[in-house]
C-alpha cells in the first residue's frame, strides 16, 4: 500500500441538504483511474434559528468552509493534487487549506478553464493557479468526468442515510 500514497490523488468535497436529516458533507479521494482511494462523510449538522439570524448571509460559507469542509480535508491521509466541489459556498474553505481547489460546473469556460465537460475556476484572475490545476487535472480528465465524482459522494450519503 505505500505505493498508493504516493500515485497522485484527486479530493471531490460536496455538501447535501437533507431535509430529513441536516446538512452532510462528503469528501471523495480518487486515484486517476477515478478509482475510490478514501471517502469521508460528516454528521448531519441541523442549523438552528439562531445560527440562522446570527450568521446571516455568510451562514453557507461557515457551515460549507469551516464545519464541513475544512473537517473533512482534515480527515484524510492522501494529500491530493487538487480539491473540486461542485458546491459555490463551499469554496469558503479556502483560506483553511493549502491545497488548491476549483469549483467544477455545467457552464461555458468563460470564468475558468473548460476540460473534459466540464468547467474548472479558481480563485478569479490567477492564471498561475489555473494552469497548475488544469496540467494536474488533465490525467485525471481524460478517464473521468469531472462531475460524475460528486453524484457517487451524494448516491453513498443517500445510501447511509437509509440504515
């Protein structure tokens, strides 16, 4: 297994909404291949009245940022190359790591950098930041789309939710 940790990583960090349950944070390391090499999940939080007053509009980027997101990128062993979300709020876990991470969408390029089907941006105007990820990413772009990752993270929070 030594080799493995040293193959490069790739992290996919996303958030669910449960209404049932609370807010999950999910953290999926892949090898190249899109392979699972780690997976992480949060307990539920459930926002309380107060917090939602008392935050106000940063609510989303405390609770993606700090509780879920910075918790998860701690959990795990293998240092990836790159952490993707396909979550906005969740970008506010930034300034908690020091790895770099993009925010992966549907869109047109036009804020990023389009690779596979997808669209990779990144902290707005750095074109170094940009072209480290894009050259670290395109291995793993050539095997997998770079959103289907997030739907396994949802479909396995979904799943534990069930027992």
């Amino acid at each position: 297994m030594e080799h493995a940790q040293q193959a490069p990583a790739y992290g996919f960090l996303t958030a669910v909404d449960s209404p049932t349950h609370g807010l999950f944070g999910g953290y999926l390391l892949v090898d190249a291949a899109g392979r699972p090499l780690e997976f992480h999940c949060t307990a539920p939080v459930k926002v309380s009245r107060a917090q939602q007053i008392l935050y106000g509009a940063t609510l989303q980027g405390h609770l993606h940022g700090r509780q879920l997101g910075a918790t998860l990128l701690a959990e795990g062993s293998v240092k990836p190359l790159v952490v993707l979300t396909d979550v906005e709020s969740m970008l506010a876990v930034r300034p908690h790591t020091s790895l770099p991470v993009g925010l992966v969408s549907h869109g047109d390029a036009g804020a990023g950098f389009a690779l596979g089907g997808a669209c990779v941006s990144g902290p707005a105007g750095d074109q170094a930041w940009e072209a480290a990820v894009r050259e670290r990413l395109e291995p793993l772009a050539e095997a997998v789309d770079l959103r289907e990752p997030f739907d396994r993270i949802r479909a396995a929070i979904e799943e534990a939710q069930k027992h």
